[in-house]
C-alpha cells in the first residue's frame, strides 16, 4: 500500500477500481460512438437517397413492434428565393419602370431594393421570375432553389428512450457489446 492510500478516509472509493472502470467505459463508449457515426451516417445517405428518389420523409424508430421515436429528413425553410442575377440588367429595368426608386448613378435606392424583389415571383411554367401584379419579366433576376435536405433528425416518444434501454437489458447489449469490441461470440 502506498503512503497516499493508507491516509485515504475509511469511505474513499478505490482509486484502481475507478481507474480500471473509467478506462473501460472510456473505451468502449468510443467504440459506441463510432458505430453509432457509421449506423447515423448510413441512415442519413440512404434516406436522404430516397427522399430524392420517392419522397420518404420520415421513418419510425422501432424496437420489435414498439415505436420509440422517429428519423425525419430536414427541409429547408423556404422554398428557394429571388436573387439578382445581372445587377446592371436589373437596375436599367428599375429606371425605365420606376425610375423615383434609382439616383442618376443608376443605382437603386435603399430599402427599395428589398422590396422590388418581394413584389418578384418565380413563374414555374415560363422558368422566369416576374413581377408579381405586372407579371413582367424582370431583368437581371434568377429564381435560386432551397438547397436539396442534406441531413436527417431523430426525434424520441416520450417513452421511447426506456423501451430501449430495456431492450438492451434484455439481451442486445451482448450483441452490441461483441460488435464494439470486434469480438468472436462464444460457442453456445
């Protein structure tokens, strides 16, 4: 016994059982957390792949016949935008068209800019942005699509993180174990 343990107080805890404990969980939580970055990042690509193939938004998390939660694909919160594509296009219309919104540098002034692009709309059918109560074709702008989802969240039932953690309990933390450690099984 060293000099430190023998002054330790009778109700310490084991310094060897803490080390041996926290090195081994240390362990194996970085092997866990590895799977679990391979398991989500092909989870992620395959729905992701099918959301673009078939429209899969959303799939349920099960254990058995239990739901515990759902993965779900991330949209983009707008649907795309109007952006100015060729600014000098753009200005020239807003002169001919309202010219009490440019300076006699051409440029266009202020806020106005702002709200020249909420009154422009994306026309679908033509593949053209357009002003919105004219239906003019507006000059110098470009419809800019949201980007396409790139991730995917996971979201718990309420109860569903203890239905897994017994599912665990119940055996198949053995397997996840083996599989973290890159171990054979026993022979039964």
């Amino acid at each position: 016994m060293t000099e430190k343990q023998q002054h330790s107080p009778p109700d310490a805890p084991d310094l060897g059982q803490l080390n041996t404990k926290a090195t081994m969980l240390r362990l194996v939580a970085a092997r866990f957390k590895a799977m679990a970055d391979t398991a989500t990042s092909d989870l992620q690509a395959e729905m992701l792949r099918q959301h673009t193939a078939s429209g899969v938004k959303s799939i349920s998390a099960k254990i058995g016949d239990t739901k515990v939660g759902a993965w779900t694909v991330k949209e983009p919160q707008a649907p795309g935008k109007v952006v100015i594509a060729d600014r000098p296009a753009f200005t020239d219309w807003v002169f001919l068209n309202q010219p009490g919104l440019t300076r006699w540098e051409l440029v266009i002034v202020g806020a106005s800019e702002t709200a020249l692009l909420a009154d422009a709309v994306h026309d679908e059918a033509a593949g053209l942005v357009v002003h919105r109560e004219t239906n003019e074709v507006l000059p110098g702008l470009a419809w800019q699509p949201s980007p396409a989802p790139s991730s995917v969240a996971q979201t718990w039932t309420a109860d569903g993180r203890d239905h897994v953690m017994q599912f665990l309990r119940d055996g198949a933390m053995a397997s996840l174990m083996t599989a973290a450690l890159q171990i054979e099984p026993a022979e039964s």
